[in-house]
C-alpha cells in the first residue's frame, strides 16, 4: 500500500472513531440519552453521511491541501450540511424508534463538535507530511514544447512538485520548476538512478512513434514498483480534473462517458431533480425577491430585471433572466471587469453572493436550462468562440446550467485564453457527469456564495 492510500485509510478511520466518540460523548453529557453500553449501529447513518460529504470535497485526496483556509471553510460546510441531511433523515424519513430520535441538539452538538475534530488531525498529518516530504517530481516524456506548456500549467495550479524533462535518451533535472524555459538536457541513466524514487509519476504526451523497447520496459517496472504513469491526457483528467483541449477533434466524442448525453435515464432523472429544487428555490426565495427588487429600483430607477438571449442544448437559444447588476444603457466591454464602473452599489453585493442568478431558476423550472451544467453564454460571443475554438460546441451538448464544473474551479472567464481554460473543466463535466459529481459542485458553489468570490 502506498503513502498516499496509507494516509487515506488512517483517515478514514479516525474520521469514523470520531463519529463514534463525538455522539457518545455527547449523548452521556447532555443526559438525556438513556443508552446501554456504546452507541454504535443508528450511528451509521451520520457516519455515511460524514464519509459522503468529506468525499465530495476531496477529503480523502493525499493531494488536497487540508491546510488552506479553501479546505477549512469547505471542510466546515460539508459537516452543517452532514447535520441537516441527519436531522432531516432522522426526523422526517426514519420510522420512530430511532434512538437519535430522543433528542436534535446532541445530534446538532456532535455534528458540530466534529468540525475542530476532524480538522485538527487533518491538518496534523499534514503537517507531518510536510515535514518530513523531499522534493518530489513529475518525470515528462515528450517534446520540448510540450513539457514547457506543462511546466507552466503545473505552477498555474499550484502543483510543488518539479517537473524532470526526458526524451527516450535523455533527461533533466530542472532546479527551478517554476520557471518557463526550455530544458536541458542531461543522461537518462542518470535521471532512472537519481530520481527514481523520489518520481509521484511519470507523464507520457501521446504521441504516433512507438517507444524504444527498453525504455518501454524500464517504465513497466517502475509503474509496477509503484510509480505511476499517465498519458498526458489522463493526468489532466486525475489531477486537475479537465480535459486538455490539445486532444479535441471531431471523433472525440465517441469515447466512453457521456452518460448525461447518451442516456435518457440520467437525463430525466436530472430534470426531475432541476424542477424539485427549482421549484424549492423558487419558493424559498420569493419573500425576499421584493425587497431586493425595491434595492435596485431605489439605486436608479431603472428595470429590476436583465434580460439577455444566450445559447442552450444543441444550440437552442432562449432568454436568460437576471436581477440586473449594471447601469442601463451604457455600453462597453463584453466581459465584466473586476472593478467594472458599470455594476451599481446592489449589483456588487448581488454578483459577490449571486444572488444576482436566483431569477434563472425559473429558467430552470421551465426547462431552459438546468441547475448544473456549462455556463449559459451570450449569443454573440458564442458566435465568436465557435470561429476561433475548434469543438466549442461540444459544450452545447448538455443544457447550460446556474452553476458547474468550470465556475467552481475557475474564476470568471474575462478574454479568449480564460474561455478555453473554462472549456477544458465543461467538457470533463459533460464526458464524466454523475451525481456525485453534481453534489460536490452544490458543496463548492455554497463555499463561493458565503466568501462572496462571485463577479
């Protein structure tokens, strides 16, 4: 078993000894419990609640930073909503006789308690980790110019590791990885012998030539002896989770995946899902619709709502309704600018919260479009992305969503680079679709609604 797993499967398991404690604790120190021994077979329901929410927002990841304050506050909203969907399920769904029945607030105190809890240890391993941690590398097969294109993406993302050039014969061993240049090059036995084990993985770029017999061989080893090797394409699938957009081309399509495209099923189970919650938001919302309604209209007497035609499923367009964020009438870039002169005093706080979006779940309801999906663009930079973006209308694919993949791993698309690194998130979303995925966009959309990181 590997570092990575080992520290995974010791989570795992002080996450559900945390579980238990937490609620026993609890439950004998608020006394009202009246329970033989130690609590243990109703605690597997918060217990998969807590694996599933922690899932979601890569909890278990050996990779996901638990320092940050990004994982904190995600870590944090995973628990709350692990105690609403337990208090929902307990109370609304359970039959009587559930012992958690006896009392909401130790099982509101636990859920709450185990947020320090299973941060705190979190954070301690790794620090450990840290501590203890070599410089480690990506060994990268293939041209030049492909490696420096990786090199770049690697220091965009965050990524520590530096990252060794290799042809079949030669290698490098690169001293400042963050640095895009383009790399020397030194002997290959040198490079298996110094770096062999201090490699996370080796990254092939797909290429027509074959390669060398015992280079292919040597590779074999080490990705049995635990070294994992990838095609470029596929490390962008396990690590950053997109899809690189060097590999598009009219035949793409007919890869495996594209459940939400393919199958009916999942599509109309999807449909379902937009108009319960649609309808549940529409709802919800609407007492406080008029008093953010007055807000705008007060800020300069102009329309309350905007009203925009942008592209749907199989380039279908329709109209998008917004609460309007910007003056009337004043022209101006098509993109929205950070400190943009154009968005009203209401408008900034709407953007910063989205709340600005609530309206377009009537466009939901109706079925324009869904809760999740590739961002609903303008018809007139559509136009212009299909020009200069060959397979741009793969996104089309799928109907346009509130929010997706690419907005919650992306900031807000400003120029034509920012669009194609947006496209690369869309189109892993439309080939990789599942629910669980969809859960674990809801998860970090509320983090980004609560820290106002909207524009």
């Amino acid at each position: 078993m590997t570092k990575g797993r080992l520290t995974t499967f010791a989570i795992v398991l002080l996450d559900a000894l945390c579980v238990l404690v937490a609620f026993n604790f609890v439950g004998w120190t608020w006394g009202v419990l009246q329970w033989e021994g130690f609590l243990l077979a109703p605690l597997l329901l918060p217990m998969v609640m807590h694996f599933l929410a922690v899932y979601l927002i890569d909890g278990y990841n050996s990779r996901t930073d638990m320092m940050s304050v990004t994982y904190t506050s995600l870590h944090t909203i995973a628990l709350l909503v692990v105690l609403l969907f337990t208090m929902l399920l307990t109370y609304v769904f359970i039959p009587a006789g559930y012992a958690l029945q006896v009392s909401r607030g130790v099982i509101a105190v636990s859920c709450l308690l185990m947020i320090p809890l299973t941060l705190s240890y979190r954070r301690f391993i790794y620090q450990r980790q840290l501590a203890r941690k070599q410089q480690r590398y990506f060994m990268f097969l293939g041209s030049q110019e492909s490696c420096i294109a990786f090199k770049e993406e690697c220091r965009r993302t965050g990524m520590t590791q530096s990252v060794l050039y290799a042809t079949h014969d030669t290698f490098i061993a690169d001293t400042q990885p963050h640095m895009v240049s383009m790399p020397p090059i030194g002997d290959v036995g040198q490079y298996l012998t110094k770096y062999e084990n201090n490699i996370d993985a080796i990254i092939l770029r797909e290429s027509s030539h074959e390669l060398p017999t015992m280079v292919a061989q040597r590779l074999m080893e080490l990705h049995f002896s635990g070294v994992p090797t990838y095609t470029l394409e596929l490390f962008h699938e396990v690590y950053w989770r997109k899809i690189p957009l060097y590999r598009l081309n009219q035949t793409w399509l007919f890869q495996e995946g594209f459940q939400i495209a393919r199958e009916p099923v999942f599509e109309r189970l999807k449909r379902i899902s937009d108009i319960v919650l649609a309808s549940l938001g529409l709802m919800l919302a609407l007492p406080f619709l008029p008093l953010v309604a007055a807000c705008i209209w007060i800020g300069d007497r102009g329309p309350v709502f905007f009203r925009q035609p942008r592209v749907g499923k199989n380039r279908v367009p329709f109209e998008i309704v917004k609460l309007r964020t910007m003056t009337v009438g004043k022209g101006g870039a098509n993109y929205t600018d950070v400190n943009d002169r154009r968005i009203t005093a209401i408008g900034r706080f709407l953007r910063a919260t989205r709340i600005d979006e609530i309206p377009q779940l009537w466009n939901v309801f109706i079925g324009d479009m869904s809760l999740i999906g590739p961002r609903a663009e303008w018809v007139k930079l559509v136009e212009d992305y299909e020009k200069k973006i060959p397979c741009y209308h793969f996104r089309h694919l799928v109907k346009p969503g509130i929010t997706g993949w690419a907005q919650v791993n992306y900031p807000y698309g400003a120029n034509l680079e920012d669009t194609l690194r947006k496209l690369e998130y869309d189109l892993y979303y439309i080939r990789y679709f599942s629910f669980v995925l969809d859960a674990s966009i809801v998860l970090k959309t509320i983090h980004i609604m609560l820290f106002g990181k909207g524009r």
